[in-house]
C-alpha cells in the first residue's frame, strides 16, 4: 500500500525534470488520498510532459467530498496545459468526468488557478448538468476575501428539490414539498464574502411554466413567468436591498382571488434595509402595479416579523377590473356581491400598532348593483377615517341615486370623522322622488368588537303616493307619504325605526309603527312592522285598483306583519267597515263577484238570477281578514255564517240587499294570490 503525500509528489515532479532521464510521463497509484475530507479509492495519477506542457490526467474508483456531494464514482480527470511551479499551479483546460446517484453521469470543464505563497485559488466549473438544466461556478478566494459567480440555466424545481434536505431544516422542507413546485429557474448570481461571511450579493432570475399548489389548492399556481433581480449590501449586519420582480403570463389563485396575468402582468419592486440583530426591516420604496388596474406605493417597518408601521398609496385607474381581481372575491354574500363600476378611485394609508388614518378620494364614481337594490352615478368626494383624536373634515356628493326603485336627486353630505366614527356637520336635505328627506343628525361608530353601528333623526317631507306608486310599478294611488323619523338606528345588521311613519292615502291615515329591517342590502333581508289604517275611502280604493264600485269606509290593521326578500310570509291583517261611519253603502255587481271569487265561492251567480237587472246593492257591513302562517292564510269575514263567512252583510239602505259569503277557511297564500290577480285582470260578469 503506498500513500500519496505532498513530498512525495514534489519528489516525484523533481525526478521527472531531472535531464538525465527521458521520462515521458509518470503514473502515481494509490489506494486512499492524504486529505481529512476527501478519500480517493484506487487513485491513478499521470503526468506527462507534452509539447504544449505539463499534462496531468488520473483516474480514480470513487471520490468521497463533502456534503452534499458525497461520493463521485468512476471519476477521470485531465489537465492540458498545466504548470507547476514552486509557489503556484495552473490548470487552464480541464475536463472532470463522474458519476453521481443524483447527478448521474457528467462531463464538467474547468480550470484552476492556486498560488500557495498568498493562498489565492480561482476555480471555473462549466456544463455540471441537473436534469436538463446546466451549472456553471466561477470561484476565486484568498486569505481575506472571496466571490462566487453562478451561472445557472433551466433548472427544473423537482432538481432542486433533491438536494434540499442538505440545507433546509426538515419543517421547511415538508413546506416545500407539500406545494409540489413545478418549473425551471435560471439564475445568475454573484457572492462577494470575507472570513466573516457575505459582503454582498447580486442575482437576476427567471422562472418559466412555474406551478404549484398546497394541500388544500387554495394557492396555485399554473405556467408562471416571472423574472426579477436582487442586490444585496452588507455593512455591519445592516443589509442594504434592492429587489424588483415581474410576473407576465400564467394563472395565479390564491383563494378568493384569481388572477390571469398573461393579460395583466405584475410588477413589483422594494428598497430598504434589514438590522439582522434588531430583526428589523425598514422598507423604504414599495412599488406594486398591475399597469391597466393600479398602482400602489408604500413604506413599511417590521419588527420580529410583525409590521409596526405602514404609509401607503394606491390609486386604482379602471375601477371596473380592479373590482372583479380584488375586491369582488371578498364580497360574497354581501350587498357588494356584484357590481358594475366605472371612475378612479385614490386612497392613502396611515398605519401603526396605536393609530390609524385612510382616505378616499372618488372621481365620477358610478355604481350599479346587478340586483337593482340601489345604483349612483357620478359619485366625487374625499371619505375619511380614523382613530385618533385630530378630527377630519370629508364629503360626498352625487349626481343622482336610486334605492331599489326609489329615485333619489342630486346631494351631499359633509362629515366629521374623529375616533373611529363620524358624523354629519350640518343639516341635510335629500330629493326623494317628488318630496326630501331631511337629514338632522347622522352618526357612525365602529364599536370595540369591530360591529358598526349608525343612527339619524329626520323628517320624511310629503312624497306624493302617485309618484311612489308608479315608482313601485303598483297600481296608481292618490294622497301623501310623510312623517317625522324621530330615531333610526342600525346596529347587528339590524335597522330600527322609533316613531311613525303617517301615510295620508285614500283620503284616510295609514301608520307605520314598530318599523325595523335587518341585513337590508343582504341576500335575503327582513322587514317586520305594524300599522292600523283609519277610515279609507273605499270608492277611491276600488276605483285605484278597478275590482268593481264600493262606497263606504273601511277601518283595520295588518300586525306583526314579516316581508322576507320583499315578501310576505307572516302578518294579522283585517279590514272592515268602520263603526261610526253615516255614509252610503253600496256595493256593485260586479264587486260582489270579485268578493265572492276572493272567498272561494262561485261566480256569475247574480248575472244567472233575477238580481242581474241591478247594478248596486245597499250593504250594512263588510270586512275581510287573513292570518298567514307558514304560507297558509286563515281566512274569515265580519261573522260566522251557516256554512261559511259573511264578507258583506246585506241592509242599511233600501233594497236591493246582497250577502256575499266566503266559504274557504284554508287557502295557499300563492292561491289566493292568484284569486286576486284574476280579480284584477277580471272584467265583470257577464249580464244576459
């Protein structure tokens, strides 16, 4: 067994040179190298002196380095032109073939350069190949410094992802994995050191067709372009960066957003610093836009990893885009669920761990909801918010407005914001169809528990129930809605009203008590009230919806009355002729008809008797109620009769006299809709 050491080899080289001997080439064997870390099994070294030089070349059955490189198998090298000399050695071509249980087979080029008196060593490897991809290391280093120049192109993730293990602790290792990255890199990098550790660096870098996804795909990622570059700066621990990245074609989700970007790219660049022994960063130029959409600029400082202090600026271009990528995800279920939008919109942010402040500034904002709950057009004024105790002053107007078919004119409203609420600064008035509604105190205030809630007092001045009516596409009715709204509070997404609302209509009173609303622009939003009617006008009632003539007046009430999603489905409604009412009764043919379908009796009963020859009967009483529950309706009239209900109870004026009598106790409320419907759509009975 012979041992290869470095006197030995210098022996050899002198022998090799001595003139007296014609020696060509000189073969050195040995089973096992001198180094701690590196162990040659069956070691063949040549040197041979050609006309070009020295040339070295061995062989070698396995290589042991370092991790993560391990064993090389089957190792041959070869230096052409080498030199060596007392103090240095030069290799400048150098072919290294090996193969490894990852690398497989390679055929690596390199060249070398060592001066032992200053311990300098400059080392190139070219075409170390990984999967289809190819590595190539410039390396130069001396007692004090060193540098490293990486060359890296098309590299595939799932190569890279073998070698893991030998620099990344086992949890960020199960990370990785678990994404299952997909894709090539290409990187070039430069890393400048000293004894102690990196000085700076640089990179540039590119991925193409990455993709990923985590266990539970709500972050994927599918055939991503995306190059960027880095540069890095170290001066006593304090890293100095500059980085910028673009993404230009693939698809990104990350749950709820979606976004294409091969027809709106991203880009986004940062410059600051980090202090590694505050674990600090001090972010002094952020820059994210998506061109066509928005631009955000932004500074930022984090502190262990949580942010302490943030300044940002965004201004969003086309609102419409940036609606349906960013915000319309988060909107589900909500009465911004989907919206057509058009105007700019900027906004600045103010933000640290004890105080913040954002603003709105709206230019010719228009909003459309797809529901027809409520729309604005031309929307410009500045919203604020804060906490602290500072007040700010903010505004908002509109050209005009609609809630749900509730025309609402141009308006304004001046505001004050202070400690996370604000309020209205002066009285306002806002044109509601053909009448206002006056505005005398409004306030919003965001409770500890993050709930809102908001308040006003006002006066709902007359809107004519012609224009409200016609609005409501319901069949048109004369007199006034108004009222004094004395307190209107939301709170729990619950709106309540305290007071009445008097509605003058058929030349009698209705009132609105008890009136509250909850989730009212949600899906599915819920209104509970009462209200009692006071002496309405039957002839201008029937004449509205032309059911046929009756006079007289009529007094009730529709309690505990429920509307979810705007319809009906619990209420204690009646309705009959009022007490003390001295007026003409009369009630015509065709009214009886109507009256009798409605209570599930059979028509044109009159027009097949000899009562066919008039047209009006006298009555003494009429009433109808229905109680629905569970989409029932119990119905009933002013008493009981022998098989059934009396709806009009025939006297009080001179003959003829008529009862009309209901027979159906049970009906489905879509029934007796139905009932109503032909009643409208009825022309009368036929007279033969």
């Amino acid at each position: 067994m012979s041992y290869l050491t470095p006197k030995s080899v210098f022996l050899w080289l002198c022998l090799w040179s001595f003139p007296v001997f014609a020696i060509n080439t000189i073969q050195i064997s040995s089973e096992h190298s001198w180094a701690e870390k590196f162990d040659a099994k069956e070691l063949k070294t040549y040197v041979q002196l050609t006309s070009d030089g020295l040339k070295l070349s061995g062989t070698a059955a396995q290589i042991t380095l370092a991790e993560p490189l391990n064993q090389l198998r089957n190792v041959t090298f070869e230096c052409t032109k080498a030199a060596w000399l007392t103090d240095a050695f030069h290799c400048q071509s150098g072919s290294l073939q090996f193969s490894h249980p990852e690398l497989g087979q390679q055929q690596i080029q390199f060249s070398l350069d060592v001066s032992t008196e200053g311990e300098q060593y400059h080392i190139q490897l070219k075409n170390l190949r990984l999967d289809g991809g190819t590595v190539s290391l410039d390396i130069s280093l001396d007692e004090q410094r060193w540098d490293v120049n990486i060359d890296a192109q098309n590299i595939p993730l799932s190569a890279l992802q073998k070698w893991l293990p030998q620099f990344l602790d086992k949890q960020y290792i199960d990370v990785v994995n678990n994404w299952q990255p997909q894709g090539q890199i290409s990187v070039q990098a430069r890393f400048d050191g000293n004894l102690l550790g990196v000085s700076s660096a640089t990179a540039k870098w590119q991925f193409t067709d990455l993709g990923f996804s985590n266990t539970t795909a709500s972050q994927v990622a599918e055939n991503v372009t995306m190059q960027g570059d880095v540069a890095l700066n170290n001066t006593d621990n304090t890293w100095d960066i500059v980085a910028a990245s673009s993404f230009t074609a693939g698809q990104v989700y990350s749950d709820p957003v979606f976004v294409d970007l091969s027809t709106s790219a991203i880009e986004l660049s940062i410059e600051g610093k980090y202090e590694s022994g505050l674990n600090h960063w001090t972010l002094a130029d952020i820059k994210l836009t998506q061109p066509e959409q928005f631009t955000l600029e932004a500074t930022a400082e984090i502190t262990d990893n949580m942010p302490t202090k943030v300044e940002a600026n965004v201004t969003v271009k086309t609102l419409s885009p940036f609606y349906s990528t960013w915000l319309k995800p988060f909107m589900v279920g909500t009465a911004a669920a989907d919206l057509q939008l058009s105007g700019q919109v900027s906004s600045s942010i103010s933000w640290s761990d004890k105080q913040h402040q954002l603003s709105a500034t709206l230019n010719n904002v228009s909003v459309v909801d797809s529901e027809q709950r409520y729309k604005a057009d031309k929307l410009n004024g500045e919203l604020v918010w804060t906490n602290s105790d500072k007040p700010l002053n903010g505004y908002l107007s509109w050209q005009q407005a609609k809630l749900y078919a509730v025309d609402i004119g141009a308006g304004s409203l001046h505001t004050q914001t202070v400690k996370n609420g604000f309020k209205l600064v002066e009285e306002t008035t806002i044109p509601v169809l053909d009448g206002e509604l006056q505005i005398n105190q409004l306030s919003l205030q965001q409770q500890e528990d993050k709930q809102i809630t908001w308040s006003f007092d006002g006066l709902l001045l007359p809107i004519s129930m012609e224009s409200l009516t016609q609005a409501l596409d319901w069949p048109t009715m004369h007199g006034k809605l108004s009222g004094v709204i004395p307190h209107v509070r939301y709170q729990s997404q619950q709106l309540t009203i305290d007071g009445a609302l008097q509605v003058k209509v058929f030349d009698g009173t209705t009132v609105i008590r008890d009136l509250r609303l909850t989730d009212p622009l949600g899906v599915l939003p819920q209104l509970y009230a009462n209200i009692d009617i006071t002496e309405l006008d039957l002839a201008l009632l029937t004449k509205t919806f032309d059911v046929g003539k009756i006079t007289g007046r009529v007094s009730g009430a529709v309690h505990n009355l429920r509307l979810s999603d705007w319809k009906p489905v619990q209420f204690d409604a009646t309705l009959e002729t009022s007490e003390d009412n001295p007026g003409k009764r009369v009630i015509s043919q065709r009214a009886v008809d109507n009256l009798t379908q409605v209570g599930g009796g059979a028509t044109g009963m009159i027009s097949r008797s000899f009562l066919r020859f008039f047209d009006d009967f006298s009555y003494k009483r009429l009433g109808l109620s229905c109680y629905l529950r569970n989409d029932v309706c119990e119905m009933a009239g002013i008493e009981d009769a022998d098989q059934g209900y009396y709806i009009v109870k025939g006297g009080g004026g001179l003959p003829p006299w008529i009862d009309v009598i209901g027979y159906t106790r049970r009906v489905d409320w879509a029934d007796l809709l139905e009932r109503i419907k032909a009643v409208q759509n009825s022309s009368g009975p036929i007279i033969e």
